[in-house]
C-alpha cells in the first residue's frame, strides 16, 4: 500500500518496539496514531488514543477511523513465574482471540492492510543444521509460541475471507536502547566483568536490532509485494554466545572473562539447579534465513550488529545501569 492510503494505527505503541516505531514513523513522516493503555504514553505521536486494556471486548471502532494500515504488536508476552490457573489460555485470550477481533473491525472499517509481530518461536525454539524458514513446519513448543501460530492462522483465514492484505513478521529475540528481560540481564552480567564459563559454547543465535526491525516493518508497510506474505527477520549475521559476549564487551570498553567449560557439565549444573531452559537459551542454537524478506521486498538491515550493539550500551550506560 502508498503511505498516503490512510492513517497507519499502531497498537502497544508504548512498548519497546512500539515506540522506535513510533519514532521512525514520525521520522518518515507517516501519518500514525498510538494505541495505548492510557495517554499520554510519550510515544511523540501528535495522535495517541486510549484504548484500555487489550482484550477480546476492546472496542477499536473510534481508532480506526480512516486507518489504512494497522501495525499490531500488542500481545501478552514472557511471563516469568506465571501463576495463571491455565496460561495458555490467558495467552489464547490475549494473543489469539483478541487479535482475530480487532482485524475483523479493522476489516469492517476498510483497513486495507494488517501487518502483525508474530514470532520465530511460530518456528520453534532451536536449529540444529539449517536455519529456519517460512518454509517450515510451524513447531511452538510453549505457551506464547502456539497462542502466536494460532494468531496468524486466524490472521490468514480473515484475510481470505475479506481481502484484508495480511503481512506476518517473525523476529528472533529484539534487542536496542529500552530492551528487558534475558538481553539486560546479559548486559548487566557483561558490565561487571564476571567470570561467564562459556567459552566453550559452540551455537549460532540470530538477532534483531530494534532498529532494523522498524525499518523491516515500515518496508512491510509500504511495499505491495508484501501482501499476504510472512517474513523472517534478522541482522543477517549470528553469533555465538562468546562471541555475543565478546562483542558486547568491547562496546562497553572491557575485556571479556570468558573461561572453557565443558558444555556437558554446564547442562549438568543447570539441570541441578533448575536452570535448564536458561541454558539451553545460552548454549543452543536459534537461527534464521531472513532472504525471503531481502529478495520479495529488497530489504537490507540498516544497522550492523555491532552498530545495534554500541547504540544499546550507550543506552545502557545513560539509563539502565
């Protein structure tokens, strides 16, 4: 679709790829309206919108209202320790129910096109000699990746049945100035100079720089040939885990302490200590061919990762220590 077919609504605009969108597209000089929990969410948009809570009764008729495009990337994520009685269903109501029933209304409104943040655990949660593709079997393995596989299912099926153009993004793990959760953690490990016996580790892990990741989305937003496509997206090089660590070391100033270990007795400490899922993010591999993305759109990563990699721990160093 051309930027000026309508107004582009984006929701969970005041999370962390929310709002680097919100500022490329102002930057671009996109027309688009913030959809969030309460105003002001400090998106920088001149139109923010409350909308509530999302759920499956989020009333999304007056935030639609000369919309041509929506970018949905609110969703219920990771949640550590979930206590929910039934998670996946909490994930189901959220991530699946309430997603189908904002794109029926955006539907019935004349939005022409939805591009929806999906995620590479669609895929599943490790490679071993290949990466994934679009070409693979979708395989989730947790809560959060069925809830998105069954999101874009119900995406594609609304899609064909009111020739709403649906365009599916699936980023491996997002990093850059705001990150939460295990990539601020790795930063603040990587910081204080402790020890990390992993330099042993042998894997591949793909990344996405938020930035090439709004830039990913815009190109999705604009280009016709996205129509009815899903995309992997990635930086285009992966990394090992000493290697990431190395590298974040070095934009920080500081030498890595990176020490051998044997991987099999790594697993067998993790496993003692209940860490197993933590380790075999670390130790595993997770890789992905984002060249559909590149041939179909012409889309190139604006950002290396080394340049993603120093923006964050300037961040880091300004506002998270």
């Amino acid at each position: 679709m051309t930027p000026g077919a309508g107004r582009i609504l984006v929701t969970g605009a005041g999370g962390f790829v929310g709002r680097a969108l919100c500022a490329a597209l102002q930057q671009e000089k996109l027309t688009a309206i913030a959809a969030l929990r309460r105003i002001p969410g400090g998106t920088g948009l001149a139109q923010e919108i409350a909308v509530g809570d999302l759920g499956p009764d989020t009333d999304w008729q007056s935030a639609l209202q000369g919309v041509g495009c929506v970018v949905h990337l609110a969703a219920r994520t990771h949640v550590l320790n979930d206590r929910s009685a039934d998670p996946l269903a909490e994930y189901r109501r959220i991530n699946v129910t309430a997603t189908e029933h904002l794109a029926r209304q955006a539907a019935s409104c004349g939005v022409r096109r939805f591009v929806f943040l999906s995620s590479i655990k669609v895929n599943g949660e490790a490679t071993s000699t290949r990466p994934y593709s679009e070409h693979d079997a979708p395989r989730p393995e947790d809560a959060y990746g069925i809830s998105k596989r069954e999101a874009e299912d119900a995406l594609r099926a609304i899609g064909s049945e009111t020739g709403m153009e649906i365009v599916i993004l699936r980023p491996p793990l997002v990093y850059g100035p705001g990150v939460k959760g295990n990539f601020l953690q790795l930063l603040k490990t990587v910081a204080k100079g402790l020890p990390l016996p992993l330099a042993s580790i042998d894997n591949r892990r793909s990344l996405v720089y938020v930035g090439n990741l709004v830039d990913a989305i815009i190109t999705c937003i604009r280009e016709p040939a996205a129509a009815g496509k899903t995309f992997l997206v990635s930086d285009g090089e992966d990394l090992s885990t000493p290697e990431m660590i190395r590298r974040l070391a070095r934009a920080m100033g500081r030498s890595p302490r990176l020490l051998p270990c044997p991987p099999a007795l790594l697993a067998l400490a993790a496993r003692l200590l209940g860490r197993e899922a933590a380790f075999r993010r670390l130790s595993g591999s997770l890789a992905v061919d984002s060249s559909l993305l590149r041939e179909t759109l012409g889309w190139q990563p604006r950002y290396s990762v080394n340049q993603g990699f120093s923006a964050t721990v300037q961040w880091y160093d300004r506002d998270a220590k």
